[in-house]
C-alpha cells in the first residue's frame, strides 16, 4: 500500500507530494532532501494494521501542504530505482517482491496457506517485523549474561508468541533471530553450520568435547556479550539503513 502525503519545505517553500509505501513495522521515519534547496527533510509515520490506517507528522524541515508537489517515492523496506524516484503511479516495490517470491520459490519455501482472507489477515497481523522482535532478543541476552535466568525467561516468552515452536531458551531464540535475519539466501550457512557440527560430533568425539568444554569455561561469556554488542551493531545499521 502507498499513501499520499503533502508537505512544504520551511526552509525554501517547494511543494511535496510524498509516495510513501507502507511497511510492516508499527513506526517508519523518512530522510530526505528537499527536492529544490536539498536542506533535509524528515518524516515519520505510525502505522496501525488492524484498522488499516497511518498517521504522518512532519518532524523535520517540513509542515503540512495542501498542494501536490514534487513527487517522492520512500520505502522502508526496498530501495527505489534512480528512475522512479520522482515518478507518479509507479510500485518500485513490486519488482522486490517478485524477485523475493521467485527466489523462495526456487528454494522450496512454502507459503502458509489459508482457507479465507480473514485467516490469512489475522496471521498477517500477529507478524512481527525485526525492529519489534530485536529488543526482546537484546533484553532476554542482556538479563542472560547477568545471570538473571528468571527474567531472561519472563522477556523472552514474549519472542513470536504463539507462533514459535523451539524452547523459549536464548540459545534458541539467538538461532531463530539470526535465520530470519538471513531468509532465505543464507540460511543454508546455519544448515550446512549444524551438519558440520554433527560430523565433528560423531568422527572427533573427544576432541570436540574438549573444545566444548574450554569453550564453556573460557570463551562463552565473552564471546556472548561480544555479539550481543554485534547485534546492536546490526540493529542500529539495519535501523539507519530502513530510513
Ligand atoms: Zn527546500
């Protein structure tokens, strides 16, 4: 879905129509420069799935106009092609999701299926982007490496309630997050990571358990707290780069 939204530059006065397409988290915010005096412009918008509605405001540089402008196309999601970015009627998007689709397809991932709309909109609706899942998984690793087990269990029932099978152990939850992160070119890295373990695990036994347990006593803390430090690295990248 696309909305269209009207402002004004403050600092020069040009005229805006902004094309934004609507992303699946609760809150997206937009960076740009002004079309004529390129001074930055930023705007936010909420985003309320079950009743289908978004609410705009102008947080940088612009206020509300009345008139069509200027066109521009944001995304959060998928970058826009050069050409399209002042175009009128045009779904930049539409080639990404395609090129998704054709790829998970090729891949065998299947697509859940529904017996009516109402199925698949109530499904869609419980989906959580990974800006929404991330600080679950950053408080359940935080209160983890405390030692804090109790309310690292508490935080992360809370990962995809109701939709996720695994135990809801850091571990687990750390695997799963990592996969979406990934889906679906790379998630081979973590299937062909998991086969080469159980190799190691059945031609090296003794080895492989001195590893485990050096691993364990020496390198298991630290290395947890480093990638937690990696995540929020990725989140505040992946955070910039939606804008
Ligand atoms: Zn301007």
């Amino acid at each position: 879905m696309i909305v269209r939204h009207f402002i004004k530059c403050k600092t020069c006065g040009h005229s805006h129509t902004l094309r934004i397409q609507v992303g699946h988290e609760p809150y997206q915010e937009h960076t740009f420069q002004c079309f004529e005096c390129e001074e930055e412009i930023v705007v936010g918008m909420n985003c309320n799935p079950t009743t289908a509605s978004v609410q705009i405001k102008e947080i940088q540089n612009c206020v509300f106009d009345s008139e069509e402008g200027t066109i521009i196309n944001l995304s959060p999601e998928f970058p826009i092609p050069k050409e399209d970015l002042h175009r009128d009627h045009v779904f930049p998007s539409l080639h990404h999701v395609q090129a998704v689709s054709e790829m998970q397809r090729k891949l065998g991932v299947e697509a859940p299926k529904f017996s009516s709309f109402y199925e698949a909109r109530a499904w869609a609706l419980k989906q959580k982007g990974l800006n929404e899942l991330w600080p679950i998984v950053k408080k359940g690793w935080s209160l983890t490496s405390k030692g804090k087990l109790d309310l690292a269990a508490e935080t992360l029932k809370q990962y995809r309630e109701g939709q996720y099978k695994e135990p809801h152990e850091l571990r687990y939850v750390l695997f799963d997050f990592c996969c979406r992160i990934l889906l679906p070119l790379k998630y081979h890295l973590f299937e062909d990571a998991a086969v080469h373990c159980q190799k190691i695990t059945k031609n090296h036994i003794s080895e492989f358990q001195r590893f485990r347990s050096f691993f364990k006593s020496r390198m298991a803390t630290e290395n947890l707290d480093r990638r937690a430090g990696l995540g929020k690295l990725d989140s505040d990248i992946s955070g910039k780069a939606a804008l």
